[in-house]
C-alpha cells in the first residue's frame, strides 16, 4: 500500500505539478515582458527630460558658437592694430 501512494505521488509530481510550475513561470515571464503603465508614465517623463535637454545644449551651442565668431573677430581687429603699428 505505501508503494502505491509513493507511485502515486510521483506520477502526480510529473505529470501535475511540474507542467503547472513551468506555466506559472511563463506567465510570468509574459506578464513582465510588456511595460507597466508606471513604467510607460516613467519612460515618458524621461522622455520629455530628454528633449528638454536636447533644446538646452542646441540653444548653448548657438550661444557658444556666437561668442565665438565675436572672440575671433576681436582677436583679428586686435592683431590689424598690431600689425598697423
């Protein structure tokens, strides 16, 4: 009799309880595959952050980039007066 039960039990192991863990696990495993709306809210904010930045350093780079030419030319006028003398 307990050689049934023990027969029993592992046949139900094998054929019961693995199948169910292994697509509880898979469930799972489709479930975080796609993003949460927190994630989806999150990578949107980041988003946004990111092209705010983006506006930032273009606008920077414009400014630098006429500071520049300004810096330059000065450094050319100040030469000619050199030269002249």
């Amino acid at each position: 009799m307990p050689e049934e039960f023990f027969a029993l039990a592992v046949i139900s192991i094998i054929f019961i309880g693995a199948p169910a863990t292994i697509f509880h696990y898979i469930t799972l495993w489709r479930k975080q595959r796609s993003l949460q709306p927190d994630d989806e809210r999150m990578l949107e904010d980041l988003w946004r952050s990111a092209r705010a930045m983006e506006r930032r350093i273009e606008s920077l780079e414009s400014i630098i980039d006429v500071e520049t030419e300004r810096q330059a030319r000065a450094d050319t006028q100040r030469d000619d007066v050199y030269r002249k003398n």
